[in-house]
C-alpha cells in the first residue's frame, strides 16, 4: 500500500517537472523569436530609411 502511493507521488513529481521543463523551453523558444525579429527590425531600420 505505501509502496504503491510513493510510487504514484513520484510520478506526479516527475510530470511536474516535465512541465515546468516543457513550460520553460517554450517561453525560451518564445523569448528568442522575439528577440529575432526585433534584432531583424533593429538592421532593417536604417536600410529601409536609405
């Protein structure tokens, strides 16, 4: 019986830090496209002003 709920507490552990990872690398991936594109703007400003 305790085996058996450790066990199933341990799982749930392990998909919240899958999550969290999961949550992590997607506003990472998010934040770094962002970031792109405004480093694209930032060169392409003073081209398109020529």
């Amino acid at each position: 019986m305790d085996g058996s709920v450790s066990l199933e507490y341990d799982v749930v552990e392990i998909n919240a830090q899958f999550n969290k990872t999961v949550t992590l690398s997607g506003v990472t991936v998010l934040l770094l496209q962002a970031s792109y594109k405004l480093i694209l703007i930032f060169f392409n400003l003073p081209f398109t002003k020529l």
